[in-house]
C-alpha cells in the first residue's frame, strides 16, 4: 500500500520521463535526471523526449558507459579525483557523468572547461539548480587554464575542434592526469602540413585533396596516441558510437602506468621523419 501511495506523489513528468528513458537511461531515471535533461532539452516540458537531442543523449550515455571502469578506479583509490571536462559547451557530458557516476559516489568533483563566458554561467546557474555542489566552471582557453594545485586526475575532451584537441593533451599532461579521454574533431593540422610537405616515398597517399584530408585525419591521431603512449600512458582507440549518429566516433582513451616509454618515442619519432612534417603537439617531448 505504502509502494502505491508513493507512486502516486510522483511526478506526472517524471513518470513520463521514466517511460520514454527506458530504453537509453542506467536504471529508473530519477527526479533530479528529469530535471536536468530538461534544462539540457533533453526532455521536454512534459518529460517527453526531445527527437532533436536523442542522439546527442545516446552519444554520451555510451560515452559515460566507457569512462566508468578507470573512474571507478580513481574513486576506488579512496581520494576525491578531480575531472576536467575541456571545451565543455553546454556541458551534456560533465552533467550527466555528474549524475549518474560522481554524485552518487559522494566522492570527487567535475570542472568544466569552456572559453564562451556565457555559456559558462548558464552552467553554473544549472549546477546550483540540480544541487551539484561539487560541479564548478571556468571561462578560459584550455591552453591558458591551470586548476588549483595543477591537478586533474581524469581530463576529457568532447569534439574537441582540431588542435583544441592537442591542448586537451597539453592540459592533461600540464596536470599529471591519470586517464585521459578525447573525441577529436576536425583535424586540419596535419592535411595542411601535407599539402606544402617536401616529396617522400609514401607521398602518393595524400596526393588527392580528398586523401589527404582523410590520411591527415588518421595520422594526426595516430600521432597523438604515439604521443601519449610516449608519455607513459596505456592508450586504447576505440569507436565511442556506431557511425548512424557521428561521423566523429574516434575515442581515444589513456590511462598513465609510468613516467615514459622509450619504444612508443622512437616509434614517434620514425613516423615523423617518414611523413616528413610536425605538428605543433610535438613540443611536449622536446
């Protein structure tokens, strides 16, 4: 009797909500969910899903799923890690990995990132309204950002637009981060390199506009793996997302096991000299 009548106190729009979630949300969405995939129009008004961001919502609900294991690692380590989320936006992820992992933990805390002002306070305001007290925001550059004590222990960047994505890994390795997790986007760097590149033997890969700004794609993060992997971290790249809802589904993810990896340098250092270019990223091994 008692289970009925607390069914019944609860919300119209969260029971709709928890219908229409049923499918993509973790468990029984809660009230503060509701509430905040609202404000992220998420839902709607009525706690009906927004068609518009689904997508968007299944991206980083798969995205969360990946990060869990070395988040639940750094929690299980007994301190309060600290997650930068970089080129935050509107902060999709930082919410909702608040939400449904850091909350409920009681341990750590989540710091957004983002150099648009504006779009800084709305989440401030938001994290306030969803009682996320140990959610803060910063306005500034990823490149110019220090957190206090230089510390974060987790450091992601989502669609990191082209070398945002490298300051991401400058950031992360500014700050000693134990995992790092980036879905870069729009690598232009390297295709323009290519274009104005002395000749090579492996030169005919890039010779069409279009390869070149595939291959130059590939290798930009493949170098930024070799980096990481140089700088003492275990790097997995994986697709975050099935291609139906971003072209951008390239997830790499490092987790720091020592100091430096001699091989993973000279492995750099080779694909460099037979590309024959160098990326700006590379002056955090000299």
């Amino acid at each position: 009797m008692a289970k009925h009548s607390s069914q019944s106190r609860e919300r119209p729009d969260v029971i709709a909500a928890q219908k229409v979630l049923a499918e993509v949300w973790p468990g029984t969405a809660q009230a503060s969910s509701v509430t905040l995939l609202k404000a992220l129009h998420v839902l709607t008004r009525d706690g009906g899903l927004n068609l518009d961001t689904r997508r968007k919502l299944k991206q980083v609900l798969h995205l969360v799923q990946l990060l869990r294991p070395p988040l639940d690692a750094l929690l299980a380590e007994g301190g309060d890690p600290v997650i930068a989320d970089l080129g935050t936006g509107k902060s999709y992820l930082g919410f909702i990995l608040y939400d449904l992992v850091v909350g409920p933990a009681s341990r750590g805390s989540i710091v957004g990132v983002d150099v648009r002002a504006e779009l800084v306070e709305r989440s401030q305001q938001l994290a306030k309204e969803c009682g996320f007290d140990r959610m803060s925001f910063v306005a500034g550059g990823i490149s110019d950002t220090v957190l206090p004590e230089a510390r974060a222990d987790m450091v992601t960047a989502l669609h990191a637009c082209d070398t945002a994505t490298d300051d991401a890994i400058r950031f992360a390795l500014r700050h000693k981060a134990k995992v790092v997790a980036l879905i870069p986007c729009c690598q232009a760097e390297v295709a323009s390199l290519l274009e104005g590149a002395k000749p090579t033997p492996i030169d005919q890969l890039w010779r069409h506009p279009m390869h070149r700004r595939e291959f130059g794609a590939h290798a930009t993060n493949v170098l930024r793996a070799l980096v990481l992997e140089a700088q003492g971290y275990k790097v997995r790249v994986t697709e975050f997302t099935g291609l139906e809802h971003s072209l951008k589904n390239e997830l790499i993810l490092a987790t720091r096991h020592q100091q430096s990896n001699p091989l993973a340098r000279r492995k750099l250092d080779q694909l460099v000299e037979q590309l024959g270019v160098r990326p700006a990223l590379l002056d955090v091994m000299d």
